[in-house]
C-alpha cells in the first residue's frame, strides 16, 4: 500500500468519525502523535456537531473553530501533515 493510498484511507476514517461515525481504525505512532491525531479529530467533531444544532451560536462556532485551528496547527507541526479536514 502506497503512502498516498495510506492517507486517503486515514482521511476517510476521519472523516467518517468526525461524521458520528465509529470507524475501525488502529493509529500507530508515538504516544504524542496519536494524542495530536486524537485532539484534532475530537476538535474537528466538536466543531462540525455544533454546526449541526438548529440552534447554535456564532460565539461558540468561532470559538471551536478556534480550538480546531489550533489543533491542526499542532498536528502539522508534529505529524508533518497538513489537516484537511
């Protein structure tokens, strides 16, 4: 499996997570990656769940978002990628 093929199957568990999903994925990597991959998965959830609220605020929008720039910061830093999603 080729690196590329590697990432599109990561994207798409992600994706599928962020979603409400509960994909079967196993993240391997030193303990600080998969915590950086953890964080900006649940910040990405977080932000996406509030979107969906018929009754949800702007303030608490821009402030997830925020968090979840914040975590894809730290994950290209870390990880060496850049979050899409």
């Amino acid at each position: 499996m080729t690196s590329k093929d590697i990432k599109k199957r990561f994207n798409a568990a992600a994706a599928s997570y962020i979603l409400g999903e509960s994909p079967s994925v196993e993240v391997m990597g030193t303990p600080e990656k998969i915590s950086v991959v953890r964080e900006v998965l649940q910040a990405s959830r977080n932000l996406y769940e509030e979107l969906q609220l018929p009754d949800t605020h702007l303030t608490r929008v821009i402030s997830l978002l925020e968090k979840k720039r914040a975590a894809a910061r730290e994950f290209y830093e870390r990880v060496g990628t850049t979050w899409i999603l």
